[in-house]
C-alpha cells in the first residue's frame, strides 16, 4: 500500500512546485496510484475546506500565496517611473502582495487600468513581494458607472446618469461605503455580469448631491474618467519650478508681443506682433513673430509632471471649472504669458510676401515681456473706432499692422480654401451660483480670425522645419471623407437640389462651393451638418497624412503646449533639432511615439464627450422651467427609435421618440437615413424644419424629449392605427416592401 503523504506535506509540495498543482500532478509526485487516490482527494477536500487551498478549476494553490500566472490590474507609476500592478486574484489574510512588473523591450507600454495576464515570480525585495513578467494585456478597468444611490433594505441600487443607461445595478451592504439615499455616487462593476437578474456593483466613491449646480462637470467628469487631481508629487516639483532666465536665449523683451485671448481666459500661452516687411526685395509683405510658452523648460522627460501630463493628454474645459493638463503654477503661472512678465518661450519669425503666402521663417528660443494681455472684443472694438484705455496707445504701432499681416493672409486662405462650414457655436453663461443664466452662441470676430490664421501658420512652420530636420514629431492629421460619407453626402445634395460632383479628386474647394450654394437657403444648416457627419475625426500620428480640413500638407499642433501634450512633444523635437539644450525630445520619447499618439487622440475624444455632456446637461437644467412650451428647430439625425432635433434658440438636442409619432409604423431606412409611415406615408428626414413642444428635460442625464408638431409648415399627420405585430415583421423584412418605400422616399425627395 503507498503511503499517503501528510497535509503538511501536500502543502509544502504545493508551495515549492507552483506549476504543478492538478490532483494529477500531486498523485504523480507522491507515487499514489489506483483506489489510494481516494484518500488523496480526501484530503485535498479537507485542506480546501480549512482555507488552507483554493481549488482553481482542476488544480490547488495556497490562498496565501499568488498563483504563478495571475490577473493583474496595472496602477500608475511611482514617482522613480516604476509601474506597479494590483493582484486582482489576491484572496489572502494580511496585507496585500506588492508586485512589480519587469518590462522587456518587446512589451506593449502598459497604463494606469491595463489589466493583463502575467508569470509572476516570488522575491524578498524591501518594496515588492512578487515580480511579473507580461504575457498579454487582457483588457481595461471594470466598467464604471455613475449614478444615483437608492438605499434599500439590503445595500440599494444605482440609478445611472447617463442618457443611454437604463440598467439599474444593485449594490451589496456591504459594498455601499456609507453612500446616502439620493447621493451622487461613482461604482464599478462587481464579478460577471449575470446571466439573469440584475448585475452588481460596489461604491468606489461618494460624489454629493447632484442636483447641486456645480456637480454638472463633476458627473462628466467622473462618468469619463478624467484625472482631476494632481498627485502630491506633481504638485511638489511644480512648486520647485524657479522662473527660467535669459541665459542661452535670444532677447524679445522689448518686442511688443500681445497675448488676444477670451475674456474669461485661464491662461495665455500664445502672444502675436507684426510690421510691415523693410526688405526691398518683398514690397507689400509683412513680418509676423507668434511666440509660444516655452513649457518644456519646466516638464522635463520622464519627471512626474511629464508622466502626469501625457496621461490627461490635454486640458478639459467646462463652462464652471478646467480640468488642467498641468498644476496651475505652470499653466497659471511660470508658463502664462502675463503682461509685463518676463517669460521663457519658442517664438517663430515669419515672412509672408503681400498676398499671405509664406515665404520663409526661423524659430528661436527666447525670453519675452507680453506688452499687454487683451481679449477679442476689445482688439476688434479699437479696430472698429472705439478704442479703450488698454488699446487706444497701441492702435497704430500694433493693432492696425496685425490686422495689416491678417489682410495678407486671408488672401492666401482664399487661394487655399479650406472648409469653410458655418455652425456656430453655443456658449453656457453661469450666473456666480453655477446656475444657467443664458445660453448664446459664441460672436466670431476678425479678431479671432486673426488668431487663427496666425497660429495655423506657425503650426505649419513648426511642421516644415521639423520636416527639413528630419526629427521624428507628431502631425496633426485630418484624412479626406470616406467614400461611403461622401455618397451620403452627395444624395443628401441632390435631394435639396444642389450638386456635388463626381469623378473628380475632392478638395475643400469642391465641399465649399456646396456650403457656399445652400447658404441663405432652407438647406443651409442641412448641408453644413451633413458635410460635418461626413468628415473624418482628426488624430495625431507620427507619420504625416496631411489635414484634409486646412487643405494643408505638413501640419502639427505647436501653439498651446499649457494645454496640449501635442505641443509639448513638438516643442521637443524643435529643442532637440536645433541643439537648444538637453530637455529636448528623448529617444525613449521617439520609440513610442506611436503609442503617444493613440493614447493622447483618445484623451481629446474623452474630454470633447465629456464636454457635449456637460452642455447637454446644462441646457436640460436650462430649459427643465420651460418644459410644455413649443419650440423650432430642424432634424438633426434620424435613429431606429425617434428622431433629433436641434432647436434654434439654444441649439440643443433632443428626441422626438419613435412611439410618440402616430398610431402607425415607422420604417426606418438606415441608406436614406429616413423614417417613414407605414399608413401616413410622411418621411422625416435629416434638415427639415419642425416645430416641438419640450415634454420632458432631465437635467441629472442632459435628456430631452419632444413631441413632434409639425414639419415644414404642415400639421403632423396620424396614421390609421396599429397593424398586428406579426404582419408588420413580415412586411418590413420582404424585399418587396423595402424597395416600395424606398421609391417612395425618393419621389418624396424629388417633390421637395
């Protein structure tokens, strides 16, 4: 009979062969063979009922101790830049394990929220318990949900905020963390979702009330994910930061740079001056400086700020508070360029002939003294004959030849003709409570124009000289539509009666002579919104594929490094091409300028989402007074369940739902992007003019939702009433019936 090994000894197996664990693997080792494995899961069984083991599918591991391939969750850097990971299979007593991932050269860079798959290895090291070696990544964070907590008897439910969710999650006793009946909360899910009932999850933070008008940004915040607090050890090396001098760097001071920003600006990271040309050989040219916050000077590669600041990837801006890419000592402070401060900055001098055309540049690193620190309206005030006390002494010898330079370049523009779309843009004026006050769209002056116009050209010629450099960089790309937008497109022309050739290479000019022949029509703001649907989201890349929109070849982001990490790589490259000193751009920088790249283009995706959220929930605030009052706008999308509506006084958004339109069936038609009345035969379709009445707005998700009054002037039409559900299954899925709608969509579409 083989004898039967003690618990002791099974354990003591266990612990020193980690990758041998299976029943099988025991009895092999301890030469158990026939009916005396009975007495092996015998005591395996025994082991696991005392906690001593932790049966994972058909193997046993000590509780106690990680298993030699584990899940791990990915946390932020350490302050020395070493990246840690959370065990998330850790069921043990007493603290938890410290482990330290060990990166190979072929790895992925891994983020703060990665989860992955790794060989861990045992180690008595005085910071970490075990190392990890990466197999694979596996995913991200759990899901994440913000919501609205409803105590209950055992633990409560979250109520999500967003417009989408309608899935309710219950929350354990246990895993409330104390959260309040109606309070504001940030969870993430708990397990597998299950397959019925529903799924759960624990409270990771209590955000307060939300209704209170302040925690509007806060939900987009949290709901995205954005960081919005700076470690202590990013703050710490900011307020090291010391004011850089003038050693090593050409002297701008008594150049009359201005910075033209937004009244209401946080900081002022681009400054402008210009004069007429005195070389002979460019009669009617012009020379413009455009001189950028020197931000690298402060965020050095590889310090904690720079960790920091490509993880936010950029600034976020709401209508009551920023969310900053950088502590507010550099983006407040020693990289603003307030007036009459010295400041360290990269500036470029360019040379335009008279028609706007650029024809040469250098850039510099220097210190310069902003002469003054103006906003739009008062630039174009005194422009326009009515100076101010701020403006009036630099008229002449600054104002007037900015606006000269502009001349020059609208010219070129012209020629250039980039997409010239006509959206205006909303803006949500808060009174000193955070309450909505007015909503209006933004004023586009020439002053802004101006700005523009100069900082897209110093854009260019951060481009081209990197370019000529031969430094790696990263563009700012915009590629051309898709054709199958740009068919879209086309139909939607030809059905309001205008043309967009083809067979031809599209340019902007092409999309601008189809806005320019809608403008002043009833199809303006239809043509303008479909041309927009058909464009492609910009990005940034190391490789350069031009900027479809600009109708520029060489593009990249040079002109606001306080808030875009974009810049700050670029800045870079420019130190390191021209030698300017050792905080330039590193080689570990270059080698994962791809992944930089992805990760910063999906930064600015969040926070524009984040952002369209924020407005969405302000305006339904705004409006939530005024609900059963009726309103015009136009239809702005068209879905399976309802259409939306973009109203004219606010430009707000909301749903006209399916169900509201009628006793009849509505067919939707994905190609012509239509709904259509079974009985009625009325088509709703993107650009018409309706009239709403406001039923419901709910300012804690931003929803809207309309009843549909009229279209284009006529009363809405009912249908007769509903036919049986199986009949209409049948009669939308038949080829038949699809192809008579759709030729009544187009005779529809002639009509108009």
């Amino acid at each position: 009979m083989t004898r039967i090994p003690t618990k002791q000894e099974v354990l003591d197996w266990i612990s020193a062969n980690p990758t041998l664990t299976s029943k099988r693997d025991i009895a092999k080792a301890f030469g158990i063979k026939g009916a005396d494995r009975i007495d092996l899961k015998r005591i395996l069984k025994e082991l696991e009922a005392e906690g001593h083991l932790e049966k994972r599918k058909r193997s046993y591991r000590d509780p106690d101790r990680l298993p030699p391939v584990s899940v791990l969750q990915v946390k932020a850097p350490n302050a020395d830049g070493d990246l840690f990971a959370r065990p998330l299979e850790w069921h043990g007593e007493g603290v938890e394990p410290i482990v330290l991932i060990i990166a190979r050269a072929s790895d992925p860079a891994l983020g703060e929220g990665d989860r992955i798959l790794a060989r861990l290895t045992v180690v008595h090291e005085e910071d970490h318990n075990y190392e990890a070696r990466l197999i694979r990544r596996i995913g991200t964070n759990p899901r994440k949900i913000v919501g609205i907590f409803r105590k209950g008897a055992e633990g409560g439910r979250i109520v999500p905020i967003d417009k989408a969710g309608s899935t309710e999650w219950l929350v354990a006793e246990g895993a409330a963390l104390g959260a309040r009946d109606g309070e504001l909360v940030e969870a993430e899910q708990a397990g597998p979702k299950n397959r019925m009932g529903l799924p759960r999850a624990r409270i990771v933070e209590r955000l307060g009330d939300p209704t209170a008008p302040k925690a509007v940004s806060l939900i987009a915040i949290h709901q995205h994910g954005i960081p919005d607090d700076f470690p202590d050890k990013v703050i710490a090396e900011a307020d090291k930061a010391k004011p850089v001098g003038l050693k090593g760097r050409e002297d701008l001071r008594d150049m009359p740079l201005l910075t033209i920003d937004p009244s209401d600006a946080r900081d002022h990271d681009d400054a402008c001056y210009a004069h007429a040309d005195d070389d002979p050989k460019n009669p009617g040219g012009h020379v413009i400086w455009v001189a950028i916050a020197d931000v690298a000077a402060y965020v050095r590669p590889g310090t904690a700020l720079d960790r920091e600041a490509r993880k936010r990837g950029n600034s976020s801006y709401f209508p009551d508070r920023v969310v900053p890419m950088l502590p507010d000592r550099l983006s407040g402070d020693l990289c603003s360029l307030h007036e009459g401060v010295p400041r360290a900055c990269i500036a470029v001098r360019m040379q335009i002939d008279a028609n706007g055309n650029k024809i040469d540049h250098r850039f510099v690193r220097g210190l310069m003294r902003s002469a003054a620190s103006l906003n739009y309206a008062e630039v174009q005030e005194a422009i326009d004959g009515t100076p101010n006390d701020r403006t009036g002494p630099l008229l002449e010898s600054v104002l007037k030849p900015l606006y000269a330079a502009y001349g020059a370049l609208k010219k070129a523009r012209a020629d250039r003709q980039p997409l010239e779309l006509d959206l205006p843009e909303r803006k949500i004026v808060l009174n000193d409570k955070g309450e909505v006050e007015s909503v209006a769209f933004r004023e586009r002056l020439d002053a802004h124009r101006l700005i523009e116009e100069f900082m897209i050209l110093a854009n260019v010629a951060a481009a081209e000289t990197l370019i000529a450099k031969r430094s790696p960089l990263l563009f700012r790309v915009h590629e051309e539509p898709a054709p199958e937008k740009l068919e879209s497109l086309r139909e939607t022309a030809q059905a309001a009666g205008l043309n967009l050739a083809k067979g031809q290479v599209l340019q902007t000019r092409h999309l601008n002579a189809l806005l320019n022949a809608a403008a002043g029509t009833e199809d303006a703001e239809l043509i303008n919104l479909s041309t927009l649907r058909s464009m492609a989201q910009a990005y940034y890349s190391p490789e350069n594929f031009g900027h479809f929109g600009l109708a520029l070849r060489n593009y990249a982001h040079f002109t606001s490094p306080i808030r875009r990490y974009a810049d700050l790589i670029v800045h870079r490259a420019l130190i390191s091409a021209h030698g300017w000193g050792k905080d330039g751009l590193t080689e570990d920088e270059i080698a994962r300028l791809e992944e930089t790249a992805t990760h910063i283009s999906d930064t600015e995706r969040r926070s524009m989402m984040a952002e369209r959220d924020t407005t969405d929930r302000y305006l339904a605030a705004y409006l939530s007074e005024r609900v059963g009052n009726e309103f015009t706008g136009r239809i702005s999308g068209i879905a399976r369940f309802g259409a939306f509506v973009k109203m004219e006084e606010t430009g707000a958004d909301g749903l006209v739902p399916v169900r509201s339109l009628g006793r009849e069936f509505f067919h939707f038609d994905r190609e012509a992007g239509t709904l259509m009345g079974s009985d009625s035969g009325l088509i709703i379709a993107i650009g018409q003019r309706v009239t709403v009445r406001l039923t419901e707005a709910t300012p804690v998700t931003g929803g809207l939702e309309l009843e549909l009054l009229s279209i284009d002037d006529q009363a809405l039409p009912r249908g007769r009433g509903p036919a049986k559900r199986s009949t209409r299954r049948k009669a939308a899925s038949t080829k038949r019936k699809k192809d008579k709608i759709k030729r009544k969509v187009e005779r529809k579409r002639r009509q108009r």
